[in-house]
C-alpha cells in the first residue's frame, strides 16, 4: 500500500505534534531559576492615583513544587505598598519559599476581592505531569504577559 | 586465541591523574559550596530588613508593651483574638511547641500576640488566655485606635464579622519574626510546623 502525498501533508504535522508532545513529557523539568517575580514598578502609586487600574498580581498564582516553588515580591515603587500578604516599603523584597503542595489563601487589599490565592503542586514526576505542567506553563507566561501590559 | 585486554588507563595514566584531579575538585567545590551557603529560612524574608515599627500597648502583664524592651532577644510578633476558634490557638501551641524546642537559647524567644478584639480581650483576659500556651508569652491590648495603628505598621488586616448576637474577626494568621537588633526580618505564614518556627527561630537566635 502506498501512502499518497496528501496523505502525508496531514501525516507529518501530526507526527510532528506527537513527536514534541512526548518530548515534553520525557524530557526532565527544569527551569534556570525556582523563584516566581512580580515586581511593583516605579510610579505605580502616582499611576494608580491618577486614576489609571493598575494590577500587579493576578488574583490566583500557581507555584510548582522543586520546579518554580519561591514566590518574589519586590516593590519598586517610592511608597510603601501593600502587597501579597504583608506591607513593604520602598525597595524592599519580600521572599517567600514553599515546601508543601496545597492551596494558600492570602489576605491582600491590592485585589478587588481583597484575597489573594497561591497554589502549589507537586512536583511533575510523571510523564503526563510534564506534559500538563509544559502546557500551563505556557498558559501562564501568556496570563503574566496581560498582566504586565 | 585469547587476547590479553589492557587495562585500558595504564596507557593514559596522565590523563586518568587529570581527570580524578578535576573530579576530586568539583566534590571538593561542591562540598564547600554547600558549606558556605546560609541556612534556610522556612519563613518568608524581608530584603532589606527594616527596623521593626514599635508601639506602645497595655501589656498583659500589667506593663507597657513596647518592643524596645526585647531588644536583644528574638521576638515572634502575632495578632488574634482570644476567641478565635482556630487559627490563633493553633498558631500559639505551635509556637510553644518551638519555644520548647530550642533548649536554652528558648529565654532569647519572647512571643508577643497583639489583641484585634480590644472589647473583649483585656490585660488580664490575654494574660490568663497566653498562660495556658506559655506563661512567657505576653498578649498586648489598647484602645481601638492604638491597635488600629498598629496594624497598619505591620499590614495586618481585621474584618468583624457579626454571628447573631456573637462575632468574630477575619484576621492575617502569619506571625513575623523579629532579630535581636529589632530589625523585622521575615514573615512566617499559617500552617508551618514547630520544627519550622524552631528552625527559623535558631538561625536568628544564633546570629
């Protein structure tokens, strides 16, 4: 049996998909850094008082365990700020590491709901939680992405 | 006919020398980077730290409750309620738990637990409450601007919440960490264990 050249249009992009696919979930996670940073920048605070919506932290963050699992707050900014769960001053960071998987909740009046949740999963040891972890990994660059702009 | 196999480093004993050399340095390296590097904080840390912000409160044990006066030891600074159900008992065992667990250095550890409920938890009330965690422990109470004012210094929210003819508080359940120089150096959140406060408290204890 011969496979015509149309057949192989479709058959090559979806051994191509397969082929990234289980490379995502075979290939070890590993990131250059564990730690997961928002940054209050300078200016938020005349910004924010000339009316403008600004969000730094979306309302629920997701950590993962020995992969991105210390959260970095830093405020740039030339006023103190409430952010996450404690007030930080004027250059200061704020460095928070987990070691347990579960669901955080945090007070934090920089959010409308005035809670802020972290939720850290376990590390993805099995090839099915490489792929899901790639997979929202890239979800969430884009999230922080909208964020920041 | 049988060949005899060399032992195939002989030929190469200079490079064979070279790369034990280079592995004995990278454990070597390795061994000594872990030596030098900090002990970890199971707490959240602050950089820089800032001068914790102090106040003046009725104290539970009938003084003035500054934190001027625990300068040199390492203070654990909460806030809470001593109706609360469960986060603050929770939170005061484990911290008596840890206090227990530092052997001598456990005199250097004052626990202060600042009232958000000024109406019902009077010096005496959050000295009877405290003692039965730790007789060490001192409760701090005020009017409702004095512990108002503290809490904004510290960020610490409090939201009443009314249950019929009782209520409650919603209130931060982090407790933070305070150097012997009185410099607020880190934030240890709800739900860590004593050997975690322990922990923390021993590296601060032995700076």
């Amino acid at each position: 049996m011969t496979i015509r050249r149309t057949h192989w249009i479709c058959i090559l992009p979806l051994a191509g998909v397969l082929g990234v696919g289980a490379l995502a979930a075979v290939t070890p996670v590993s990131i250059e850094s564990n730690e997961q940073i928002f940054e209050i920048p300078k200016g938020t605070w005349a910004r924010r008082m000339a009316g403008d919506t600004v969000e730094i932290l979306p309302d629920e963050i997701r950590l993962t365990l020995g992969v991105r699992d210390i959260l970095v707050l830093k405020n740039s900014d030339d006023v103190p700020q409430m952010f996450g769960p404690t007030l930080m001053m004027p250059g200061q960071s704020f460095r928070l590491p987990f070691e347990m998987a579960s669901e955080y909740q945090f007070a934090c009046t920089a959010h409308a709901s005035g809670q802020m949740t972290i939720i850290v999963e376990p590390f993805p040891s099995t090839p099915w939680a490489r792929l899901r972890w790639r997979v929202l990994e890239v979800m969430r660059t884009e999230v922080l992405q909208e964020v920041k702009a | 006919m049988r060949s005899r196999r060399r032992f195939p480093f002989d030929r190469n004993s200079r490079v064979v020398n070279a790369a034990f050399l280079l592995l004995f340095s990278c454990l070597l390296y390795g061994g000594n980077a872990g030596a030098l590097e900090e002990p970890a904080m199971k707490a959240g840390v602050f950089s820089p730290a800032r001068v914790a912000p102090d106040f003046s409160l009725a104290a539970s044990d009938g003084s003035e409750l500054n934190l001027q006066r625990f300068r040199g030891k390492v203070v654990a600074l909460g806030f809470g309620f001593t109706s609360c159900p469960d986060v603050c008992p929770i939170t005061l065992a484990v911290l008596a738990q840890a206090r227990r667990k530092l052997g001598e250095l456990k005199e250097d550890l004052q626990v202060v637990y600042v009232t958000v409920d000024p109406d019902r938890d009077d010096a005496e009330r959050m000295r009877n409450y405290l003692a039965a965690f730790d007789p060490t422990f001192i409760g701090g109470t005020g009017t409702e601007e004095q512990l108002a004012a503290v809490r904004e210094e510290y960020g610490i929210m409090a939201k009443k919440t009314v249950y019929g003819k009782d209520y409650g508080f919603s209130h931060s359940s982090f407790t933070y960490l305070i150097d012997r120089q009185g410099k607020l150096r880190a934030l240890m959140t709800y739900g860590h264990t004593a050997e975690d406060f322990a922990n923390d408290f021993g590296i601060l204890l032995q700076e």
